[in-house]
C-alpha cells in the first residue's frame, strides 16, 4: 500500500474511528485500525466485537491494499507530524514508513486479514432525525443510564421509535429520564442501545444542527450515519423495566416530570430523581 493524504483529515478519521478500538486486548489486531486504500480514497475502521465505526477520506492512493496498525502508535505519529501531507508505504513483509516533510517514522503492520469482519447488519433505515435534536436527546438522559452489569438491559438506552415519535430512555433505580421528540419513521421498533455507543455517536454528530443523522434499525443492530461516519453497533437483549408505570407519582406526574423543554418523566439533572 502506498498513499498520500492530508494530515488534517487523517488525524480526525484515526480519533474517530479509535471510539471502536479496544486499547487492552488478547487479540492484538483488536488495538488497530484496518485501513483499506482503493480508487481515490482510505476507509478506516475501528472494531472492538461490540462497536464498529467506519469512515473514509480522500487520498492519493499510488498503489492499493490494506493493512492494519495500532491505533494507538499510529496516532501518536501523526501528532508528532507537521501539517500537510502525509504518506504511507507499506511492504509485503509488513514494515510501514510513515513520512511527512522531514518526520519520518516506521511502525510494523498487522495482517488486514486477521482483522475482523463487521458484520452484515441488515439493517433497513428506520428513521432520519436532524442533529440537533438527536444530540438534546442523547444530553437529556444518558446521565441517567445505570452502571450495574447486574441488569444489562438498563445499561443501554430504550428507544422507542413509532411512525410519529421517537422516545429516548434512561433509568438507574434511582433517576428516570424521559425524552420523546416527533419524527417520521418507516416502522415500529423498540431496541437498546448501548451506552457506549450514544456516548460515541454523540462524539461524533456534526456541528450543523441541521445535519440529518440516518438511523438503521432491527432485533441485533442498529447503525447510526452522520457526518461520514457509520457507527454499527450491537443491541443489548433483555427485558427494560415498563417506565409507564412509574410515571406517576400518588396518583399524580412526580414534581420532577416535566414536558415541553425537559425530558417527560426525567429527574431535572443528574443529581435528581427518586428511586424507582
């Protein structure tokens, strides 16, 4: 493989992708980032089993092929790089030079084909959300998710997603955060979504509020694509706790509810709530 690409745009494609790398693994191939040369661009990928982000950029590829390199090294590189362009020569027994005016560094490659395959989701596109309201969502109950491995299910968010609304849901035992937004979706479906993958998909959203983020959806995945990423993620399976029926209180909408501007049903921050 030989390319020469922009510092600017690789140095943000390794710390996107590097969201889905596991930094501590028995695998080592699991610590890089598959990057793939073909035609006039470099698809970069990070893979943690769980997790797979992928996006490309423009680059002028001289001779095909891919390769894998520690994510880690290889971002520390291209830091130390000065700004412009960068190249990377890879040879048959895997030594990888990696040059920029006069910074010059080598690193050893991995085999592209011990590197996994991201799974073929099938999913079908579910909904379009603009940016801005998927990322208030996200804002709104992820610090209500629950750390305990003890109930899987609640680690994750719960979307709801119905032909005319999205809701988002977060729960912990002791806050419960409530986030319903209109929307036009081509299906009915509940899933869970992990929530280190919202973490990471609300890393990467586009500053454009306008932006539409495509959401794909179906019983084991859901991918996520916005701003050249793709986010492909697994779903967590289990039961989430039925939240319409803590949603009053005594007969009555707990004082923290709120509709309208706050998350319905949601404890006004991440130090309220009451315990379910």
């Amino acid at each position: 493989m030989n390319i020469v690409c922009d510092k600017t745009l690789l140095s943000a494609a390794i710390d996107g992708v590097s969201k889905a790398v596991t930094m501590r693994s028995a695998i080592p191939v699991l610590e890089g980032i598959l990057l793939k040369a073909e035609g006039f661009q470099l698809t970069l990928t990070g893979y943690d089993l769980e997790m797979g982000i992928v996006t490309t950029i423009e680059a002028n590829v001289k001779e095909p092929g891919e390769i894998v390199l520690n994510a880690k090294l290889l971002s520390s590189m291209i830091s130390r790089m000065p700004a412009g362009q960068i190249s990377i020569l890879s040879v048959d027994n895997g030594k990888t030079t990696i040059k920029s005016g006069v910074a010059e560094f080598e690193i050893q490659s991995m085999a592209a084909t011990d590197f996994p395959d991201l799974p073929n989701t099938g999913a079908e596109e579910t909904l379009t959300i603009p940016t801005g309201v998927l990322r208030d969502m996200i804002d709104r109950t992820l610090y209500a998710v629950s750390q305990d491995e003890k109930k899987p299910a609640h680690t994750g968010e719960l979307f709801e997603i119905e032909p005319d609304k999205l809701t988002i849901v977060a729960l912990d035992g002791y806050r419960l955060a409530i986030v319903e937004r209109p929307v036009t979706a081509v299906k009915d479906i509940r899933i869970i979504v992990p929530s280190k993958t919202m973490t990471e998909v609300a890393h990467l959203l586009p500053n454009d509020d306008e932006e539409p983020v495509h959401i794909c959806a179906n019983r084991r995945y859901v991918v996520f694509m916005a701003a050249g990423y793709t986010i492909m993620s697994r779903l967590i399976e289990g039961e989430f706790l039925n939240y319409h029926n803590v949603r009053r209180y005594r007969g009555g909408m707990h004082p923290s509810c709120r509709r309208g501007g706050d998350p319905v049903g949601a404890s006004a921050g991440p130090r309220g709530g009451r315990a379910l």
